[in-house]
C-alpha cells in the first residue's frame, strides 16, 4: 500500500534503496531527468537538474554528487573556499510529481573538500544530535509535524465560511479541500508518512480576498526523516498553490487578531520499537525528564523555531499559543501539552462496532509530547535537532522530575483568575533579539559533543539580532497598517 512509486516497483522500503536499485528503476521507467535536492540556510530545498542520456553518467551522479557553490546556499561558507560536494541519499529518491518531464528527485547530504560531512549544515547537524543522544541514552528520538498553513485567494460570495470558525470544517465552505487533498497524495508519493489533513481554525475575510488555513499531520519518524518529510511538504504546497494560481504561506501572522500559522512539533523517545513515553498505563519518567529538558531550553529553542519577526506577534495570550514556560495534560494554553494518546481505552471501537470482537490495544502506544511554540518560520532542522540536545539535557538533569513538577500547569493560565499561576512562570522571549539572547546563554549546551558548530550559533544570532526588533509588540500595539506591512515582509518566510 506504498504511494512511493519506488518503492512499489522494487518491492523494497526506501530505507534499503541501493544505487543499482535506483539506476533499475530509471532505466526500465525511462526517466529522463534526476534532480538533485538539498536544504539551504532559509530551510528550503535547492534544486540541480541533470538531462540523462546515459547510462555511466547517471552511474557516475549518483556514485559521486556534485559541486556546489556553498557560500550561495549556507550563509556561514566563506566565498574565497566555498565549494561543496552534494552527495545523494539513495533512501530519499521519489518521482517529481510536478515534472512534465518524467523525473526522479533525490536528497542530499553536503560534504567538504576533503570529502567528509560538513559538519554546519542542516541535515549533517541533526544528524549529529541525533548520533549524541542515542549514544548517550540508548533512545530514538521520533517526531512529527502539525504544518499549518494559509491558502490566499479571491473572495467568493457563495458558502462564505464563518471568521475564526473554520476548525474541520468541510467542502463547500471549505474552499480548498480538494488541494489539500492533492498536496496530501504528493507528499505521500514521496516517501512522507501523513496521519490526516484538516481544515484549521484561521478563515479571513477582507474586501476583496479571503484566507482559509489548514493543516497536515505527519506519522511519528526518526528526527532526521521527518525533518525531510516536512521539508518536501513545504515545497510541494506551494508548488501545488502556484499550479491553482493561489498562494500558500506558513507564516506565523496573518492578519490582527486571527490565528496565525503553527508548527506543533510532537515527539517521543524509543527503545527496541517500544514507545518509553509510557510506563504502565501513564506517562513515564523518561517523558516527564524529556519535558523538562524542553522547558529548560524552552527559550532558546525559539531560535531555531521562532525565526522571524513576526513570530511574536502569534506568541500572545488568547490565540491557542504559549507564552508562559510550563506544561500539562490536554491543556491548549501550556506549552508541553500532553494529548490524549489512547490509554487504557482500547475498547472504544468494540463499544462503537459491537458486531465486531476484534481487540485494538495492539496500537495504545501512541502517547507523545508536543511543543506548541514553534511555527512555520522554523528551520526545521535545526529545531528537530535543538529538540535532541533539549531531550538528552533533560534526560541528564539530576533536578529533572522535580522540575517538571513544579512546572506541571492543570488549568488555563490565560484565564483572568490564574495570574498568580503566570506570575510565578517564566516567560517565552517577546522578540527575536530576545531569543537571540537566550541562544547565547545556553549556547553551551548546544555546541556540546560538537553537534552545533559555534560558527552556525553565531550566525543564527546575527541574523536574529540584525532584525532589531526589541520591543516590536509594544512599538506596533494598536497600529494595523505597520504590522501589515511587517506581515508582508515575511509572508514567504
């Protein structure tokens, strides 16, 4: 049941794609062209086209990559020794769907001059964290995405949707179900695991256009394949928005007082296939260390999560975003929120179906954790492996369960009758020079074990800080036409 064409022709999983597997596949499909991807420092995918015309030069591609300019594509690659080598993963290779010419895309990983990973590039870095946590800690970290997004286009006077109502609701006053459901079918074709899609809170109405956002929800996977998932998806939205003649951002505001674009990340540890967030029926003690680890580097991992200007104009009160450093169970105001996960309630189905005996607890081990800061600015990245260093911090605190008590929150903190429990929590940076603040506090730690080099936390605060927007919130309260224009500015962040 695969989409991956790939994967149905070889009659293999992606994981154990072999370069004589992808050459077969090529030849007996008559793909014409190979695109060779890879992230850049603005977290979207670049693209190499390569014409085949024989069979030893589509050998001699994918056995050796190519060069690349990479001061034009990393922002921390010195122009006077800039090149790199882009080597492709075999495992990542699906069919361009877009393409009229018949075509296969493959990810890439960057290597040096002396043909070893470039340690400061995005997929080497999560890599790299990922490396350091399972060797510290015997445990997979898996994670997945909620990808939230806006599709902007002319207003229609037929079935209007209703203002800030629009959470799962269906065609026809959602307009663009059917192009969430193409864009659905594409990421799954190339190798992406989705769980559901779904129409989201946000509907605008302006004079002459309107705005509906919806939402992806991935399956869990190894850090590094859902960084890559969410990569592709981000790419194949707009792709598919651009092939509409509408336009689709992730950006994290909008418009004044509707909601802006998410990125929820979920995650959970893993131990020989088993699911160690749970431990007899409840949370365990690995996911309450985890969570502590994630509140502690809670500000910092803004940095990576939180990237432009903007992104502090969704962190306020009353938006379904956290501003305040705690966590709880099921609580939308937090920002570790424990979601429901099935457990101890495996005999729903039976009640629903009773002409049906069959038992369901075999899949009553989906409990994650999820952080509701991020949104779609995020280097995903980067986030996924800052969440690494964040989790393995937390599975190292001595402090670790204690501290996640006292930051346990079983009520809603923006409620007006609970600013004694805001008062006594930390806050989330307003900014990003705030945040850039907090990355170099705990710089430390993220450079531990040489998972982040100093030379990407240098830039990430330069870039954060050259935005000079301390205060912002305050500076633009009440004044719509500047914030319009500051939304535009990053509408393509």
């Amino acid at each position: 049941m695969n989409s991956n064409k790939i994967v149905e022709f070889l009659g293999k999983p992606a994981q154990e794609f072999t370069k004589q597997d992808l050459i077969k596949f090529i030849e007996t499909n008559n793909i014409e062209m190979v695109n060779l991807r890879y992230v850049g420092g603005d977290g979207r995918l670049k693209s190499l086209n390569f014409v085949i015309t024989t069979k030893r030069e589509l050998d001699r591609l994918l056995s050796m990559g190519e060069r690349v300019d990479g001061s034009s594509l990393l922002p921390y690659i010195d122009a006077a020794s800039s090149d790199l080598y882009v080597i492709p993963r075999y495992n990542t290779a699906y069919v361009n769907p877009f393409s009229s010419i018949p075509t296969v895309d493959i990810l890439c990983s960057y290597y040096t001059n002396e043909g070893v990973r470039l340690p400061s590039s995005p997929e080497n870095i999560i890599r790299k964290a990922h490396q350091v946590l399972k060797s510290s800690t015997g445990l997979t970290l898996e994670a997945m995405g909620e990808l939230e997004y806006y599709v902007c286009f002319e207003r229609q006077q037929i079935y209007p949707a209703t203002v800030q109502k629009g959470y799962h609701e269906s065609a026809p006053f959602s307009k663009w179900e059917e192009l969430r459901c193409e864009a659905m079918r594409a990421i799954a074709q190339a190798g992406g695991e989705i769980k559901y899609g779904h129409s989201e809170v946000g509907s605008i109405r302006e004079e002459d256009s309107e705005m509906e956002q919806h939402e992806i929800e991935f399956l869990t996977a190894p850090i590094e394949d859902a960084a890559d998932q969410m990569v592709i998806a981000k790419w194949m939205l707009r792709m598919i928005g651009y092939r509409h003649g509408v336009t689709i951002t992730f950006a994290p505001k909008i418009s004044v007082g509707h909601a802006g674009n998410g990125l929820h990340i979920h995650t959970r540890l893993v131990k020989n296939d088993k699911n160690m967030m749970i431990e007899e029926s409840q949370l365990s003690d690995i996911a309450k260390k985890a969570i502590a680890g994630y509140l502690t580097l809670a500000p910092s991992l803004t940095a990576f999560g939180n990237t432009v200007p903007t992104s502090y104009l969704r962190l306020v009160p009353h938006q379904e975003a956290p501003t305040n450093v705690c966590w709880g169970d099921r609580n939308r105001s937090v920002l570790v929120r424990v979601p429901l996960g099935w457990l101890n309630v495996t005999n729903m189905a039976r009640d629903a179906n009773p002409q049906d005996k069959e038992r369901s607890s075999e899949f009553a081990d989906n409990q994650t954790v999820e952080l509701r800061c991020p949104d779609g600015s995020a280097n995903i990245h980067l986030l996924l492996a800052g969440l690494a260093v964040a989790a393995r911090q937390g599975l190292e605190m001595e402090d670790a369960l204690d501290l996640a008590r006292k930051l346990y929150v079983d009520v809603n903190i923006f409620s007006s009758n609970q600013s004694d429990v805001r008062d006594r929590l930390s806050q989330l940076p307003g900014s990003c020079w705030e945040s850039a603040e907090s990355l170099l506090r705990e710089r430390e730690v993220y450079q531990r074990d040489s998972v982040f080099p100093p030379i990407v936390i240098d830039e990430i605060v330069k870039k954060l800080k050259n935005y000079d927007d301390r205060e912002l919130s305050e500076r633009l309260h009440g004044n719509e036409s500047e914030i319009k224009k500051l939304v535009d500015a990053y509408f393509h962040c």
